[in-house]
C-alpha cells in the first residue's frame, strides 16, 4: 500500500488532500468533521478583521446534466470574531494533533500582519497560508488579489510575516494575472516557504434574464466574483506546471483548482504539487468524497509503483515542454471503430466544418458510419473528443518513429516559413475543397 | 397463442431466457454513473440488506477506478455480482433512489455492480489480503449464499474452512433456483470459483450432513459450525392428486429448468399455484419453455400476493394469465393431471373463505406448486439444544444459535428470502464466530 503522508515545506499531514481556505473551513465543527472523515489537512476560512457578508452569495455554471461545473462566490474572508476562530484552531489541533491546520491571513497594516501571524500560531496552527488570492471585495480594499497582482507589495508583506512567523509560510497565488511566475518568484524572494494556488479566478456567472441583474442577485445588483470548481482545473493545472518549472525554483506547491476526484489530485501532484487542496467538490458533495480521493490515489500510487507521494511530484514535468520543442514528424490519423459506432456523426460534422474536412460519409442508404479521409487527417483528435462512445475513435500513429524535428531546431537551420507564401508551409499540399463545393452538397437544404 | 416456441436448441433456449439486466459496456456505466447524485445518507444504501456503500462505487466506476468499486461491492457482499442481476432491486436499492421521487429513472445499481464485479473476475484480481492463519477450523453446512459468504468472511479473518454440500455445485438457489433470465449459470459459478480462489475454503460437493453421526464428526472436527442449509422440497398443498404425474413442487422443477434446460419437460397448458416469487418465476419459465397457456392460480386477491409487483408484471409480459380468489380443491387426473377443480374465495376477517356453488375446472397437463417450500425440522431436531420457532433457526443479532458451537444464516433461519439477506447473514455471522472462538 503506498504511503500517502506528506511533509509539506515542514507541515507534515496523514495524506495530501487538504481542504482549501473556505466555507467548508469556516468552524471548528466542520473542520473536526472533515478530519473524522479521513482528510489530511485543512487551510482554515480566512482570518483578519472580520467582515460583513452580504447575503445570496453564490451561483454556478451548469453544464447539460451536470450541476455546479463551475461555481462562483462573492463571499468575503471570515465573518467571525477572531478570538472564536483562534479558540477553535486550538481545540481541533488537539483532538488531531497529526493532521495539517493551516491558518489563511488577509489583513493590512505591517502592525496586523505582526500580530495576526502570533495569534494564529499561538492557537496551534502548523503553519500559515497569506491570502493575496481572493479577486472580489476584498481587493476593492487593497487586500487579497490587489497584492497577488504588485510582486513588490507582496514581496514586502511576505517580509513583514517573515519578521515574526515561526511556521511555515505559504503564499496563495491568484490567477488574475498575466504570469503567475512572477509573484511566485516574489514569494520566494520575499522569504515564503511554499505558493499555493490557485485562487479563484474573477468571473461573472451570467445575467437573469428576466430581470437583467447578474448573479447573484443581491437586491436587484450583482458584482463579479471568483470563480473554482471542476471548470477551472485546466487553468489551475497549466498555472502550477508554470511554477513548478521555473528554474532553480525551490519552493514546494500546494495545487489548487478543479479538484473533484482522486484522478484530478493526481494530475495537480504528477506537475507538481505536493499537496492538493479542495473546495468546490466539497461544497457540492460533502466531506464523504475523501474515500474516493483516498482510495483512488493509493490504487494508481500502487499500480505505477509510487510508494510515496515525493515520488510521484512532478513526474508529468518532463514531458510538458514549450511548443517549440515538440516533434514535427510525429504522425496520427483518426480510426474509427466500425464495431463500436453508433451512427451519430458528431466526428463527422466536427471535422467537416469545425477542423479539416477528413472524414467522410458512405451517403448509401442506411449506413450511417463516417470513415476517415487518412491522407487529410492532420490527427488533431477532434473527432475523439467529440465521440460518444468509449474507445470508438482512438488515434493511430502513422510515423514510423525514426525522425525527430523540432520547430526550434528548423528555426536554427533556417528551415522554417518566413514570407506570407512560403513554399516551406505546413498546409501546402493538403488537400482543402474549393469554396464553391461548400454549396454543392446541400447539407442543411432539409432545414430551410 | 404463446409467445414462445419451444426452445429446441440452446440457442433457442438462450434466446426464449434472454437476460433481463444484461452486463453493461463501459459507456453506458460511464454515462449511468455520471447521473448518481451522490445523495448524502443514501437511501439506496439504507435499502442494501448488505449496505453496499452504493454512491461510492458508482464514484469510483465513474472515475475509472473499477477494482476500487469492486472491492467497495465485496467488503459488503461476496455475491456481489450475482446480486448486481438476481437481487430485486426494484424494490431494493433502485427503488429507494431519489430519482423515483421526480420521475426520473433510477441509477441503474444493480447493472453499475455487475460491471464493476465483472471487471475483477474476469481479471481474476484479487482484492484481499487474508490474516494470519489462525488455527481454528470451521465447518460450514450447505455452499448457499449464506454459507459460502460465511466461508469468505472467516477466511479473511485467518480461519480454516470446509463446507459440506449435498448437491454437486455452489450457491444454492443462485445456480438451482433464480430465473434463468435473471442470470446464466456460468456467470454464477465464475463467481464463485473467483471467490474460492481467492479465499481458499474447501468444499466437498455431494457431501449431505444427514443423521447425528455426522453431526457428532463435525463437532469433534471443528471449532464451530456454520448451518446454512436453507429450505427443503416444496410443501404439499395436501389435496386430492398432488402424487399425478405432471403435478411438479415450483423448486424442483425450476431447478430441472436450471439444470436440464430442453430436457426438462413442460406442459401446453400449465396451472402454476401460488402468489410469491417463485410462482410467478415458474409461471415465466413455463411460457418461455413454450407452453401455450399458463395459468397462475392464487387463493387470494391480486393485491395480497406475496410476489413483488415487477415479479408478476414480468409473467404478464410473456402471456401468463393471472386467475385470483381461486383456491385449488383437487387435482383431477387418473394417472397424469388432466385439470384442477378450484372454488371461487373471499376474504372475511382477514381469513380466506370459499364461497358456496362456485366450482369450477380448469384444464390442464401440467401443474406446478409454488406453494412455498419445507423447513428442515427432522435434520435440525437432532442437533442438541437447537431451537426453532415455526421451522425457523432461533438466533441472536451474530447469528449464534441456542447451541453456541452452532451459527446459522439464510433461509433456514429467515424462512425463505433474497440471495442477498443471505449472502448479509453469513457476512455478519462470520463475525459472531470470530468473536466467539476468541473468547
């Protein structure tokens, strides 16, 4: 059985999955609940001068059948007295002495930071998280994204925590902002321990439509707000693996963003997270998905061969490269499985007008079954993408894996296109239909 | 005119008993277990006589994490794939699912568990570690559900095993009794020799424990005894021609059906009698041997049959005709059964009585008796201090019997239900022996 606890910059914790710094973490109660239940960790709802919420505070993105792909908050960081809070961290952590309470701080003045960091350690917390993340409200104050988005404020801040902190510091990281690397970078040069990210992204859900007020509807207005959930975890992914190849960058990732299920928390961990921390899914599911979290993990752990977590961070990290260093000569075409198709032609209609024309249809009576158009495949795996059933298109490599050229090493050998009509371009030579064939088909004659 | 031809062919007979809840591909238990709502408290699991952590391995299946949702099915149920086709999940788990309550299909539980289960077996993956050998020896009297999951629960616990079983294959009524639309022999005892495998018990087939002498070995033998042994032959209904030839108990002849197949003998006309789930499943099997006309008789009003409503809508389904407040007086025939006299009945207080002048004959070559089967009295009176209510095993809440060497589990103790309540018992009286050979 793989090992699932982790030392994460010095907070050691029962297993990697944590709860993030949010309603879930808002008490004592649901904290004890969430650690009873099997979770390794929990960044406390963010503690500061308490604030006054408004009230209707969420709204989601429903996508089909799927509730809550993405949800979206306007909510603030704690609303409760500080001394609760502290007084709460103090009895969890002695009931759990081996689980992970981390303490979110937002607050202001150099004099806040002083004291809120003693506070919180003083209450037990192994270690601190400073909120420079949340992307609505709290930024209209200066505080939260404001200071993720000024690498030198939050460089200096860091310092100010650093004067005082005896536990580990982690900075959490907001997106909003053109290249995480940079505050990450701050947070290293400012003396942090660890990032952890990422923060919600700012959003705006959608608009009623009867009334014209967005969601969600705070007395007839609404504001933007931030947005997580399973939507965001590309973004979240794409944001660590950044940060996780900065080079010479020392400082460990807690990843945050779309973590739903045990395959999720795996990607985050193979580009480099060494812990994950989880919302969203909570709040749609409760604290029981931690069994499936858990069991999931230490199955695949198992199955790899990874006996710890250490071994397993990052291991995706060698095979995401820039673009320029991917290979040119590398070949698939599309194969549809005759067996398996059900007839939709959803590949059919993707390819035909949304990529490369390179899938065809028989047009004899009842066969409803798309081929592939091999020589204008350009293997761009639309067709699988937009399949219905399991393995029915799979992509088929068609090099015979000898040649190897990068776009990096053409452009040294001056092999690349450089005028509007290069002979060296990449689509010359492949077949397009003329514009007028467009109209000969007639595909859309019966809906006129 | 019936809907089926006589089966002639296995192929024939495959295609008359085609599978009700055929296994599912990964696609459909992609899309089926990205609808579980992952209720909190599921209602499903509550209605589990196993309490299957049900929304979890639908999780696990949907998150491509098959063998983890397999052994979320076995740490509750070692049938867990026969159940998954035979339990009657209308009434089950797909019954208790919140979706009923908008109109909107159940999750298909039982289809979702069979695939994930099947994944595992056909893999042979074994999903236990068994604890250390811990020296104590069990006998476990019948390889019904309720035994052999007894045997798998003690095993995993580190004790030595040996069942004794007086037919010649596993399972009890899972192979012998269930509709063979609900699940092929094959996939049963695959199963079974899964578990086996991964379990090690032994198992001496057409090995009856008969008389005290075998009993006396047992208890020499073992640290404990395990009594699974279920119900016996189908109870006569004591009228008139029930010894005719063509007059067949509903038990044994599904388990010809079961066994035989083409071979078994069907009438053209047949009158099953009873009102439970075996009756209606004799009924189904008879009009899809090829009889022309099938007659299920019942004493008592529609409403009051024992069987679940699906059971008699799937008879319906194939053409059998439901006749009610119909009690059987004799079966006529003066060798072979050539019909049945029946009066008309009404219900006063509760108490089905006839009512006067309203004979009357049905014809037919075949009669089958579904009219519940036998306790085992004669076998269990010689076993010391054992006592019985109504025919039934006396046990408390570890399955321990009045004789404490002795658990028991399954029909012989509930009287006759699912593969499941017993494959829930020998779980669960495993346990009870483990705790008792510890003391």
């Amino acid at each position: 059985m793989a090992d699932l606890s982790i030392n994460f910059a010095g907070i050691k914790a029962p297993n990697p999955f944590w709860l993030a710094s949010a309603p879930p973490t808002n008490s004592g109660y649901q904290v004890m609940k969430a650690f009873d239940a099997g979770w390794g960790g929990a960044v406390w709802k963010t503690l500061g001068v308490p604030v006054v919420n408004v009230s209707s505070r969420y709204a989601a993105t429903n996508y089909g059948g799927k509730r809550m792909a993405g949800l979206n908050n306007i909510e603030l960081i704690t609303d409760r007295p500080l001394a609760d809070n502290l007084r709460e961290i103090e009895e969890v952590k002695k009931r759990f002495p081996d689980h992970a309470v981390i303490a979110s701080l937002m607050v202001e003045t150099r004099e806040q930071w002083h004291q809120i960091v003693r506070d919180a350690e003083n209450a037990g917390a192994d270690g601190l998280e400073l909120n420079f993340g949340c992307p609505h409200g709290m930024c209209e104050r200066g505080m939260g994204s404001a200071v993720g988005q000024e690498p030198n404020v939050l460089k200096t801040i860091v310092g100010w925590v650093m004067e005082v902190a005896k536990t580990p510091v982690i900075v959490k990281l907001t997106p909003n902002i053109t290249d995480i690397t940079v505050p990450a970078i701050a947070a290293q040069e400012g003396g942090a321990d660890a990032i952890s990210m990422i923060n919600t992204i700012q959003s705006l859900i959608g608009v009623d439509l009867d009334n014209l007020v967005p969601y969600p509807y705070v007395d007839g207005k609404s504001t933007n707000g931030g947005y997580c959930g399973p939507a965001v975890k590309p973004i979240a992914l794409n944001m660590v693996k950044n940060c996780a190849q900065i080079p010479d960058y020392k400082l460990p990732i807690s990843g945050i963003g779309g973590i739903e299920n045990w395959k999720d928390a795996a990607e985050h961990i193979l580009l480099g997270a060494q812990s994950v921390q989880v919302c969203t899914a909570v709040m749609h599911y409760g604290f029981g998905i931690i069994r499936d979290l858990k069991s999931g993990l230490s199955r695949y752990m198992d199955e790899k061969g990874f006996a710890t977590i250490d071994d397993m961070v990052g291991k995706a990290l060698p095979n995401t490269k820039t673009w320029e260093n991917l290979n040119l000569k590398y070949k698939v075409v599309a194969a549809i499985d005759e067996d398996k198709c059900i007839g939709c032609q959803l590949c059919y209609t993707a390819c035909e007008d949304g990529a490369h024309q390179a899938i065809g249809l028989s047009g004899e009576g009842e066969d409803r079954i798309p081929h592939i158009i091999e020589d204008n495949c350009v293997g761009c795996n639309l067709c699988s993408l937009v399949c219905p059933v399991e393995e029915c298109i799979t992509m088929e490599r068609r090099d015979d894996g000898k040649e190897h050229t990068t776009w990096k090493e053409r452009s040294a050998n001056n092999n690349i296109p450089t005028t509007f009509n290069d002979e060296l371009a990449g689509g010359r030579g492949h077949w397009i239909p003329k514009p007028e064939e467009a109209l000969k088909k007639g595909h859309y004659d019966k809906f006129k | 005119m019936s809907e089926y031809g006589k089966p002639t062919t296995e192929k024939e007979f495959d295609a008359n008993f085609e599978q009700i809840k055929p296994l599912m591909n990964s696609t459909e238990a992609y899309y089926e277990s990205s609808r579980c709502l992952y209720c909190f408290d599921a209602p499903c699991v509550t209605a589990c006589p196993t309490g299957i952590d049900i929304p979890q391995f639908i999780r696990q299946i949907n998150t491509q994490n098959i063998s983890g949702a397999a052994k979320t099915i076995y740490d509750s149920n070692y049938f867990g794939n026969a159940c998954g086709k035979v339990c009657p999940t209308e009434v089950l788990c797909e019954g208790a699912c919140v979706y009923n309550h908008q109109d909107v299909k159940p999750i298909e539980i039982g289809r979702l568990q069979n695939f994930a289960t099947d994944a595992v077996i056909e893999r042979k993956e074994h999903l236990y570690q068994l604890a250390p050998d811990t020296g104590k020896k069990i006998a476990v009297i019948g390889a019904g559900p309720a035994g052999i999951a007894c045997a798998c629960e003690l095993r995993l616990l580190g004790h030595a095993v040996e069942i004794f079983e007086a037919k010649a294959k596993p399972s009890g009524l899972t192979v012998y009794g269930v509709a063979p639309y609900k699940i092929l022999n094959e996939e049963v005892l695959k199963e079974m020799n899964y578990l086996q495998e991964q379990f090690g018990y032994t198992v001496h087939y057409n090995k009856p424990i008969t008389g005290k002498e075998d009993l006396s070995k047992l208890e020499q033998d073992f640290d404990a005894v395990f009594i699974g042994i279920g119900l016996g032959e189908t109870r006569s209904i004591r009228i008139d021609g029930e010894n005719l030839k063509n007059c067949v108990g509903a038990t044994e002849f599904i388990e010809e059906l079961k066994m035989e197949h083409l071979k078994t003998p069907v009438g053209k006309r047949v009158i099953v009698i009873g009102g439970g789930n075996t009756a209606m499943d004799a009924a189904s099997e008879a009009a899809r041997m090829g009889a022309e006309h099938v007659i299920l008789a019942y004493r008592r009003a529609k409403r009051e049959m024992g069987a679940y409503e699906f059971e008699y809508d799937l008879a319906k389904a194939v053409g059998v005709k439901g006749v009610f407040n119909a009690q059987p007086l004799e079966i006529l025939g003066d060798h072979e059964v050539v019909g049945v006299k029946f009066i008309r009945t009404k219900v006063e207080n509760g108490k089905v009585v006839s009512i006067p002048d309203t004979e009357f004959t049905e014809a037919c070559d075949m009669v089958v008796r579904a009219t519940g089967q036998a306790k085992q009295e004669t076998f269990l009176a010689q076993i010391d201090g054992l006592e019985l209510d109504w025919g039934k095993i006396k046990v408390n809440a570890h399955f321990q019997t009045t004789n404490p060497k002795y658990f028991a589990g399954g029909d012989a103790v509930n009287g006759g239900a699912e593969v499941v309540n017993a494959a829930a018992h020998g779980k669960v009286a495993a346990k009870g022996i483990h705790a008792y050979l510890k003391n």
